[in-house]
C-alpha cells in the first residue's frame, strides 16, 4: 500500500507538469491516470493532493518571487549576469520577454480541479471521512491562492472549474473573466474552504483552516482598497484574522524564523516544503540560489573574514548559489539597532576594504550539505509577523489604533523602535515600510505595493504598467485571451 502511495504521487505530479497548462490556458491532457484505474481508494486521494502541493512547490521556485517581489526596487543586478531577471527589477517587461506567465498556476488549478471533482465519490471510512473533508478543503483553499495570486499579476484570468479529461482543446479555450468575477470567485472558494476544514488541525507545509483564514484576510484587505471594497470587507478581514487560534506567536529572535534547523516553527501558518531528500536537484534549490554568494562572486571569498560571513559558498556552478541579482541595501530604512537587516543580507567588501563588492541574500539561506550549500529553506507564504502587520492595516484604514500589533513587530525587531498613532496616512507609511522591512524576499514587496498604491516609490516604474503583459505564447495558444493595456 505505502509503495502504491509513493508511486501514485511521484506520477500524478510529474503527469500534472507535464500535460497540464504547460506554457498557458491549453488544457489538453492524455494522462494514463485516468478515473477508471485511479481515484478508487483513500491513498488514491492522498497522494493526488501530495501532486497539489508538489506542483505549488514548482512556483515558489521562482516564479513566486518573480509575481510578488521582483519588481519593488529590493533587488538590483549582481556580479554575475541577471539573465531576464533584469527585465523585472528594471520593469522592462513585454510579452516578448516576459518568461513567467499563469500557465505553472493553472496546473495548480487543474490537479484541484482533479480533487474537487473526484475524492468525493471515494469511499472513507467512517474514521477517516474528516480526512476526505480536509483534502476537498485543502484543494479549495490552494485553487482560491492561485486565482488569488493570478489576479494580483495580470487581472481578471479565466475562471476553470472543470479539469482537463479529453483531447477536446477548445472546449479550453475561453477568454478572461473579469476582475470583479475572479475575487468573487476566489472568495468563494475561500469560504467552501473553511466550510470543509473539519478541526483546526495544523499541519504547516499543508494548508490548514489558520492558513485559509489568512488568506480570507489577505483577499479582502486587497478587495476594499483595490475594488472599492470598504469598510465590510475590511471587517471581514479583521473577522477571518481574529478567528486565528492562538498558539502562533513571534519567535524572540527574528534569525530563527528561517533557520533551516528550526523549520515549522510557532510563527509559520503555512510554508512550502524544501529539503534535501528532493529528488531532483533543480527541484531542491529555490530562487534564493540567485542571490547569495559563489567563489567567483568575489576575489576574497574563500578568505577567512569572508567565510565567516557567509560561511559555505554557493557553488557558483550554473544557477546554485551565484550572484544573479543581490539585494539593494540602498532600498531600506534598516536602523543600526535593527537585527533584521542582518538577518537579511550582507554586503562583502574588496580586500582593501575600501568599496562594496556583492551582497547576499541570508534570509532563506538553506544549509551545507558535505561541502556544498544547498538553497533549501522552505518558502514561507504566510507567517505570524505578517499577520500581525496586516491586522495594523485592517485596523488603521478602519479609524482603529494598530499599536498593539505594531509594536509587537517593531520591537521584536529593534527593543528602542516604537510606533506612535498618527494620521491614517502617516500610520500607511510607517505600516508599508514595515513590511517592507519584515517581509523583505519573501515575495510580498511588489503586491504591498500595489496594495498601497505606492508603486510609484519604484524608480523604474515611470510610465509602466501595474499588471504584469500576459506572454505571447498564452495568447498564441489562447486568442480568446486579450492581452493587458500598455502591452
């Protein structure tokens, strides 16, 4: 039964890549896992919503970060080529050269779909049937991220409820939903989410109720100050963020949140599984590879004062650890006092220590595995800090104080910072920049942003387009699809 599990989920996820949405809306699939030798029994199920996870994984390996965080000015060229990755920090961006597109996210969508549609004529036992309730809850909160995280990019996407079973393309190919219709649709899966979700039981590399409240939160504070949401969706936020358990808290030390020892700590809701027992290699190492430190980065590297720093280098061959893009220390407000800032990046210098040379991402920083440094941190989606400084925003755009929460941030961050209730404008600011600080490479920059309508502190993004271009491959496969204005 165990090896049927394990051999399900490696071919459910590895058919889901593979034959579903490759590079856009073409549904088309000819997967051998069909209903009449697959989704008979309980492992079944399981190891479909494991082919979940797994193809969510396959997006925060850059894409996520490339969507969230890329375009908001913390990144800046390294030492070695940026590759495309220029296109987004310089927001450069057409549908040319645009190499992330939603194609990844609706396989996401489409192995929910798979699950949506079929667990339920599966038979649980009666022991197990919150089980059979908590995987229709987990693929209902994970297709409501992806259309959320869609949305946030490009706009109003095509909403697709059905999964791909037949080699009938264009019953596919359908144009874009609008924007009102995504969230309303995202919120709705929200809340067949919660519906679902037996207990608040909490596994924190799988989506849980805590988590899918979070999220409940983050679509409704984006909806009120985005979609002239007002103050009832804003109260739906500050309703789905205190229906939270307790038993989440900050960590003292803000270093600990990341360390790959202390993995699934009391501050994470949810985050997405790294580890050295990945199968591939290019499915171990996620996008933080591209901003830390190789022997070629720097001449010193490999001095003691450098080794010390950064400890084991990456190994500067292909993608693994090289300086592709470095953070851009220019870009944030770090007091001297501030133990995050360290805790984020730092900046080698030339052996006369006269000039910067590289700086290097510490956050998400992975581990040494022999004699090579493997960038395997799980990616972290949402996290008690975060919610913390969401609740200040809900609370400040309703005309409440969000001192409390503030402070509980701040101060964990710096014992000599305090915050001091002002306008809702200058508490905007002081918020933002909080989180800018806190959330620093976390793939959140770039949406808080937008969020705030503070896309304008970006410098390149004079004259640019919010949204993302839709590629011209999706719109190759999909005409009905139209492109973004400005594009």
């Amino acid at each position: 039964m165990k090896n049927k599990y394990i051999l399900y989920s490696i071919l459910f996820a590895c058919l889901s890549l593979l034959n579903s949405c490759a590079d856009d809306l073409n549904l088309e699939s000819e997967s051998v896992i069909t209903s009449g030798v697959f989704w008979k029994t309980e492992d079944d199920a399981k190891a479909a919503v494991n082919g979940l996870y797994f193809n969510f994984r396959t997006q925060t390996q850059q894409n996520y970060y490339l969507l969230g965080g890329a375009r908001s000015a913390e990144i800046k060229g390294g030492v070695q080529s940026p590759l495309t990755l220029a296109n987004y920090y310089n927001n450069n961006l057409t549908a040319q050269n645009v190499d992330v597109d939603w194609g990844g996210l609706y396989t996401v969508v489409q192995q929910a779909n798979l699950i949506l549609k079929y667990v339920p004529t599966i038979q649980f036992s009666p022991s197990t049937l919150n089980e059979q309730k908590r995987y229709l809850a987990q693929a209902y909160t994970m297709r409501a991220l992806a259309y959320f995280i869609m949305a946030r990019s490009w706009g109003g996407v095509p909403i697709v409820t059905t999964p791909t079973e037949n080699t009938n393309q264009n019953e596919y190919i359908v144009p874009r939903n609008t924007l009102e219709e995504t969230f309303a649709f995202i919120k709705s899966d929200i809340e067949s989410a919660l519906a679902n979700f037996p207990d608040e039981s909490i596994n924190k590399v799988q989506l849980s109720k805590s988590a899918a409240n979070a999220l409940k939160a983050e679509v409704n504070l984006w909806t009120a100050k985005q979609l002239n949401g007002g103050s009832a969706d804003l109260n739906t936020a500050l309703s789905a963020i205190n229906a939270i358990p307790a038993g989440f808290t900050l960590l003292p030390n803000f270093k600990d949140v990341f360390s790959y020892a202390n993995k699934g700590n009391n501050e994470v809701l949810f985050a997405v599984r790294y580890s050295l027992t990945d199968v591939t290699s290019n499915l171990s190492d996620n996008w933080n590879s591209f901003m830390y430190v190789g022997p070629s980065d720097y001449p010193g590297a490999t001095t003691a004062a450098a080794t010390a720093m950064f400890g084991t280098l990456g190994s500067g061959a292909g993608n693994a650890g090289i300086s592709r893009v470095q953070p851009d220390p220019a870009h944030f407000s770090f007091t001297v006092t501030d133990v995050r800032k360290d805790a984020t990046y730092l900046t080698l210098r030339n052996t006369a220590n006269t000039a910067d040379v590289v700086t290097g991402l510490m956050k998400y920083n992975g581990t040494v595995d022999g004699t090579l440094r493997r960038f395997t941190s799980d990616i972290i989606i949402y996290r008690w800090a975060d919610i913390l400084l969401m609740k200040a925003e809900i609370k400040n755009a309703l005309g409440q104080d969000p001192t409390v929460e503030m402070n509980q941030v701040m101060k964990r961050a710096d014992a000599t910072a305090s915050f001091t209730n002002s306008s809702k404008a200058a508490n905007d600011d002081v918020i933002l920049n909080e989180r800018l600080k806190e959330l620093a490479f976390e793939g959140k920059a770039w949406w808080d942003l937008v969020r705030f309508n503070k896309t304008g502190n970006v410098p390149s993004m004079t004259g640019k387009q919010i949204l993302f271009p839709i590629s011209q491959n999706t719109i190759n496969y999909n005409p009905k699809v139209t492109q973004n204005p400005g594009y």
